[in-house]
C-alpha cells in the first residue's frame, strides 16, 4: 500500500512540475498589441511529427506507426499545422508557407488540434526561442501559438467579420462577431 501511495504521489508532483502555469492574458484586442507578428492565415494541413523525422498528414497513418511503436513513453512525438498566410498584418515574415507547432504540455503554447482545415484564422503567433528540447522536426524558423490567452478568432469570409473572444474582462470572455475591418484599424 505504502508502494502505491508512494507512486500516485511522485506520479501526481512530477505531472504538476513540468505543466505549463500560467495566468489568463488577455482578449484577442489586448493580446495584439504586444504581438510581434499577426497574420490572416488558412489551415493547410495538419501533421503529425515523429522523433526519428518522420512527417504524416494522415491521422490515421500516425496512429499506426504509434501502435508499431508499441506506444514507448519514450518515443517523442508532435503536431504542427501547415498554414498559408494570406495577409501579414503585423511582423517580417517573407514566406507564404509557415508551420505552427503544438504543444508539449510544459510550454504555454496552445493546441493545434482544434484548427479546422481549410478555415481561416487571425493568429497572433511567434518563433521560440528555446535551445532544447523541441518538438520532432521543430526548427527554430518554425511558429507557436500562447496558450494563456486568447490568441486567435476565426475569419467569416462570407460577412467579413472575425469570431471569437475579441474584447471584454476575463471574468466575462463570451465569444463574438465583429468587423474585420475594425480589427485591421485597432491592431495596426
């Protein structure tokens, strides 16, 4: 009993040691104004990174070679998102194809998972700066999103609005339209 107790407890600190801990940092409007660099992006593609350099686009091709792997803890994988960026609203980047990684679970950043294919997203974004560890395939001219603040709004290109939590106080984050062109105005 003594045994068990003892590894839920080592368990349990080592998990809250290496997770990111961080406050709320703002609505998207507050966010941007210490951005470096913010861009009009559409989702590409996602991809699925695995430590010995492999690259998959294919979900289910990934899970596959995690089962081959016999699902080591050991066997470092990741995830990115390729994006095209359509506008640069604010920063330096020169390429139109740029690759966001996710998280790691100890690095503030924010998931990737959730970015819909084929969707378009205003993205406050940065490179690391990081010697190691990174991600599998992770370069230092690569992207990430923050995790701790709102960082991102979808674009509705039918209205020409962005949705998500733009504006308002933590204690009252709700989700809503507003006018891309006010966006532009605010933030530039």
């Amino acid at each position: 009993m003594k045994k068990l107790l003892l590894t839920t407890l080592t368990t349990l600190f080592t998990s809250i040691i290496f997770a990111c801990s961080c406050e709320y940092g703002g609505n998207f409007l507050h966010v941007t104004k210490y951005s470096e660099t913010i861009v009009k992006a559409k989702i590409i593609e996602h991809v699925y990174h695995t430590e010995d350099g492999k690259r998959y686009t294919d979900h289910n091709e990934f899970v596959a070679s995690q089962i081959y792997n016999n699902f080591d803890p050991h066997y470092g994988t990741g995830e990115s998102i390729k994006i095209e960026i359509l506008e640069l609203i604010r920063g330096t980047e020169k390429r139109k194809v740029i690759e966001i990684f996710s998280t790691d679970g100890a690095d503030c950043r924010a998931s990737t998972s959730g970015f819909e294919k084929g969707k378009i997203y205003i993205m406050s974004i940065y490179q690391p700066k990081r010697p190691e560890p990174k991600l599998p395939n992770e370069t230092d001219s690569d992207y990430a999103i923050g995790g701790c603040s709102e960082n991102w709004v979808e674009y509705l290109p039918e209205t020409n609005e962005i949705f998500g939590i733009i504006k308002g106080k933590s204690y009252r984050r709700k989700a809503r339209k507003y006018s891309y062109d006010k966006l532009i105005k605010k933030i530039t």
